[in-house]
C-alpha cells in the first residue's frame, strides 16, 4: 500500500543544507513531506542555511511548499507521534549523536524522537543520516543498537566516483542516496557506471 509521505526530522548536527535538498527533492517526486526540528536543528539552518523561519515555503528550497507540513518538535500529540499515521518511512537528516542516542535508549522527550521510535515500533523504515566525526565507542554502540532494531544507518559521507563539480552535485548526490533507502524514485546522478569511468 502506497501513501505517497515520507517524514523527515532536522536536528542539531552540521549538514542542514541536506535536509533543505531532501525536502526540495521529495516534494518534486510529489511527496506529502511532514518535517519536524529539533531547537538545535532549527540554530543549524539558521547558521549554515540562513533560514531564519522553519516555515514550508522557507524549508522547500525551491520546491512544492504546499506538499510540506511542519510539526513543533515540542508536540508530542501531533499527528506524526502516533502508529496509526501511515507513511512509508522516516530519515532524520542531519541525525545528531545526541538524537541517536536517545533514539538507542528509547527515550522520545521531542517529536523526532518519538516519531523516529513509533517508525521503528510499526516496522516502518527508520533512515538515520548520522554527522559526527570520529565517531568513539559511544556512538559506535548506539549505531549497532539501532541497526538491531531495524534501523538503517546512513552516514552523511558522500562518494565522490562521480567527480562532482559543485556542493550542489554534493548534495544532490548524498540526497538521491537518502532517496533510494526511502525508497521514492529519482533521477538524480548516483549510480557508478564503470564503462563512464576513466
Ligand atoms: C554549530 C554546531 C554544530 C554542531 N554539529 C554537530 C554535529 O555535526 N554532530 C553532532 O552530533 N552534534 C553536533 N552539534 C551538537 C548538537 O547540536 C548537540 O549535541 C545538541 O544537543 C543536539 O540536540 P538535538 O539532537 O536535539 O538536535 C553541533 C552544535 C552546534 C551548535
């Protein structure tokens, strides 16, 4: 059964340029896209993304705002808290190691945590857009502990076969990988193609 949403939670790691792309490419593959941000996401896309409102129209970077629901991170009651909101996945980009670790405990005081840990309770697909470096035993631990519960840990380590040029081929590139876990389709250059290769 298709629902055509995906969720997507911003918190407080560096990459909050990801999270803008992601929203912008899932809207143009017309995807209903519920965000919701941590208050250290929200200080992240204001420092590296110059958003000083976490409004649809200011989250789309040039996609369908319309497609873009915004939830307060405080609103524990809110529709994406509960099981019975059906959506086909959620990814948390840029996933802090302060969110992981809650999510590995099982503690949901936000709503990215508790709609990260109702995601993986329902089976649904968790995608966890981790940004850290180097990660210590700490973090290594809480990883091996999501993996366990099903979730899929997606490093915000973009390859670089591809030759990109820009930090948008950057972005593009680490957005479209994000996608394919999520499973919506997209055209965005991803794919090695050894016979391209030089
Ligand atoms: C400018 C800035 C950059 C940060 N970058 C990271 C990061 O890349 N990874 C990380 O795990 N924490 C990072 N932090 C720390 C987290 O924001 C902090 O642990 C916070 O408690 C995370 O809260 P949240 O998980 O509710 O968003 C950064 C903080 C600031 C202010």
């Amino acid at each position: 059964m298709r629902h055509n949403r995906i969720v997507v939670g911003i918190t407080g790691a560096s990459g909050a340029p990801y999270a803008l792309r992601l929203i912008r490419r899932l809207t143009e593959a017309g995807i209903e896209t519920h965000v919701t941000i941590s208050t250290l996401g929200k200080r992240l896309l204001f420092d590296e993304s110059d958003i000083k409102r976490c409004e649809p129209e200011n989250l789309v970077d040039g996609g369908d705002a319309s497609l873009v629901i915004v939830h307060n991170d405080n609103d524990l009651g809110s529709t994406i808290a509960s099981g019975s909101f059906l959506h086909d996945g959620m990814v948390i980009v840029p996933c802090s190691s302060n969110t992981m670790a809650s999510l590995a405990a099982g503690i949901t005081t936000s709503l990215v945590h508790r709609a990260a840990a109702v995601t993986l309770k329902e089976g649904r697909k968790l995608v966890v857009a981790h940004r850290e470096t180097p990660l210590g035993r700490i973090e290594l631990m809480n990883m091996e502990r999501l993996v366990e519960a099903g979730a899929v840990i997606a490093p915000l380590s973009p390859g670089f076969y591809l030759r990109p040029r820009t930090v948008d081929d950057i972005l593009d590139f680490m957005v479209g990988r994000l996608m394919d876990l999520l499973g919506v389709e997209h055209d965005l250059a991803t794919r090695w193609d050894p016979s391209t290769a030089h």
